[in-house]
C-alpha cells in the first residue's frame, strides 16, 4: 500500500486508460460466447441454447473454408512479407539525408498517403487501372489490348498488396527514423576512417541498433496476419474477383450483417482470432531463438 500511495499520481494517470480498454475492449467480449449458442432474438444471449462447437464445425467442413483460409492467409502473408522491408530501407535512405530541409520535404511526400481514406486509395485504384484509365492506356498501346484489372481474380492481390504498400510504407518507417536518430555518430566517424563503406556501416551499425525495434514490429505484425482490414477487400471485391477477394472479414459481414446468422458469424471470427494468437506465441518463440533470447515477452 505504501507503494500505491507514493505513486497515486502515475495510477490516475493510467487510470482513464485502463477504464476505457475494460469497458470497450474485456467488456463486450462477454457476446462471443453466442458462438456457441443457437442464438434468438426472443431468448437474448444468455436465454438462447447452447451448441456446443456446432457452428465451428459447420465452417470448417463448409465447402469454401479451404478458399477463404487460404485467401486471407496468402493476401496477410504477402502483405507482410513485402511491406515489412519497406519501411526499414526508407528509414535507412532517410537516415542518410543530411540536408534537413529536404529531408523533412522527402518525409512530407512520403507520409502522405497515410492520411488519404481507404475509400479513396480504392477509388483510385478504380480510377487508374479501369479499361479506359491511363494505366491501360499504355498497355493498350504497346499490345493492343487492355487488362481488367480490377475484374481479374489475379491481380486482387498485387494491387491489394502495393496499393498497401505505397499507403503505409511511409508512415510506417517512423519509428526506425527514430530509432535510428539514437547512433551514435562516433560510430559511423570511427568506421568511416577504418575504411568501411557506406553499405558496411549500415550493415555493422545501422541495423544492429533497430534490430530489436525490428523484432517487436515483426511479432506484432505477424500476430495479426489473419486480421487484415474489412474494408479496403469489400470495395475492392467485385463478383469477377470473388475466388481471391472472398477473406474471412467479408464472408463474417456477409454471413452475420446480411444473412442474419449470428452465431455462424461469431463462431468464424472467433476462429479467426484463435489462429492470431497461435500465430503470435508461435513467432515470438521462433523470434526469440533468432534473436538471442530477446521477443516481445
């Protein structure tokens, strides 16, 4: 108690926060138990009739499970396996600019498009890629025919992906500009005059000192590699695209918000939540045995 009163200021600090994550975050998670329940309106929640793993059995032998498990973990793992690099090699060109203005001018373009709403980053893509737009335009022209990009399944997830990409890259790079603002520049005077070029002093120096913000961001990335974003995947999805555009967060809003069927809905996203958190202890671990003992926990 003594503890507690010597440091009541720090606990009213954090006190608002912590409130607000149990009302908004532990609070409502009371309804996924709907799950596993027949849920009826005239019952409620807690009225309607248990069913044990039902409707957890009616996903996995649905015959489509294998095409929307498969197309949420390919578009989350090219996702994260091209636009993790990224933003570390912006972050190390950046570190580089030694002209502050047009440092600052290159980090204003750069995260930019962070502030641009999904709704219009897919508007654009529409804009820009449509038969008539001035992508297919060139293309038309060097061979006489254009793509329909947005129309064919093969292309959902590239321009999903880099369209991603050039949102993101740019915002995400932040935190390794700060990180690496903490080298010491003695290091890079004292390799510099031991002979180590510009590639080795990033190598030897540059890296090692992000690396563990490097470890946290890919952990954390990876945990949520099943909970890509709803809404850019429904505006992108037209019904020429469904065999690679139909991911887990589109079929539970159709399954629930259209159909109405509640508990099937819960049921898929509880799932999806369930294979996050194996997928986070498991990268963790792995992390930590490539980086020395050193991961998120």
């Amino acid at each position: 108690m003594e503890f507690v009163k010597s440091n009541i200021f720090l606990y009213g600090l954090i006190a608002p926060a912590f409130i607000l994550t149990l009302l908004f975050k532990y609070v409502p998670m009371y309804g996924v138990i709907i799950a596993f329940k027949d849920f009826s309106y005239s019952k409620g929640i807690l009225g309607s009739d248990w069913v044990g793993f039902k409707y957890f059995e009616k996903f996995l032998n649905a015959p489509n499970f294998e095409l929307i498990f498969m197309n949420t973990l390919k578009l989350s793992a090219y996702g994260l396996l091209l636009g993790f690099p990224i933003p570390i090699l912006l972050a190390l060109m950046l570190n580089q600019v030694r002209r502050e203005g047009v440092k600052k001018n290159v980090q204003l373009i750069l995260y930019a498009p962070n502030f641009i709403s999904v709704v219009v980053i897919v508007g654009m893509a529409f804009v820009f890629l449509s038969p008539i737009g001035p992508v297919n335009q060139i293309i038309t022209w060097a061979t006489g025919h254009p793509i329909v990009f947005m129309s064919d399944p093969d292309y959902f997830r590239s321009i999903y992906v880099l369209s991603g990409i050039w949102q993101g890259a740019g915002w995400a790079s932040i935190i390794y500009v700060a990180a690496l603002a903490g080298v010491d520049p003695e290091l890079h005077n004292a390799a510099t005059i031991d002979g180590a070029n510009l590639l080795k002093r990033i190598w030897h120096i540059d890296l090692p000192t992000i690396k563990p913000v490097m470890a946290i961001v890919f952990i954390l990335s990876a945990g949520g590699i099943m909970a890509i974003g709803f809404e850019k995947a429904f505006l992108m999805q037209t019904a020429m695209n469904l065999p690679t555009s139909e991911i887990l967060p589109t079929y539970v809003y159709k399954v629930g918000l259209k159909a109405g069927d509640y508990s099937y809905s819960a049921a898929i996203g509880l799932f999806n939540s369930i294979i996050n958190i194996i997928l986070l202890v498991f990268v963790n671990f792995v992390v930590k045995k490539l980086n020395e003992g050193e991961g998120l926990y």
